[in-house]
C-alpha cells in the first residue's frame, strides 16, 4: 500500500469511495490546519470535507452531514 491515503475517501461501506483497507490502517484528517475526527467523508483535489452533525440521523437513518470547503490534508495515523 502507497504512503499517501487516497484522494477521497468516505466511511460509509455504500460508498463507491469507501476503502475498508484504507480506514483500517486509520486516516486522521486535517482541516484547515486544525484536526478533525468527525470526518465521513473527504476530496483532497475538490478541497472539502463532509463532519458529521452530532448524533443526527437522516431519514435514511445515515449519519446527518455538513460538507465545508478548504484545504484538505489527509495523512495514515500509523506512519
């Protein structure tokens, strides 16, 4: 596996761009230079993130979601 996590990457195991290896090996995420551990989902080449709203539930009964723009900057916890 690379040394750089994926340009985007999402927890929801519906997701087409979800990475079960990927969140294994354990993705923390900067945002706008501050650390953030509620991220559902993020593109680094789009510059956004999705931080999930307290314990909301949509109407599908997925985590309610806020999806801010800035700079993205993923990293594996385990390097």
């Amino acid at each position: 596996m690379s040394d750089a996590p994926p340009d985007r990457l999402s927890v929801d195991p519906d997701s087409p761009f979800h990475d079960a290896k990927a969140l294994e090996r354990g993705v923390g995420v900067r945002f706008r230079g501050v650390e953030k551990n509620n991220v559902e989902e993020y593109c680094v080449s789009e510059g956004w993130v999705r931080l999930a709203v307290g314990n909301t539930l949509d109407r599908r009964g997925k985590q309610l979601t806020i999806k801010y723009s800035g700079p993205v900057e993923p990293y594996f916890k385990d390097a």
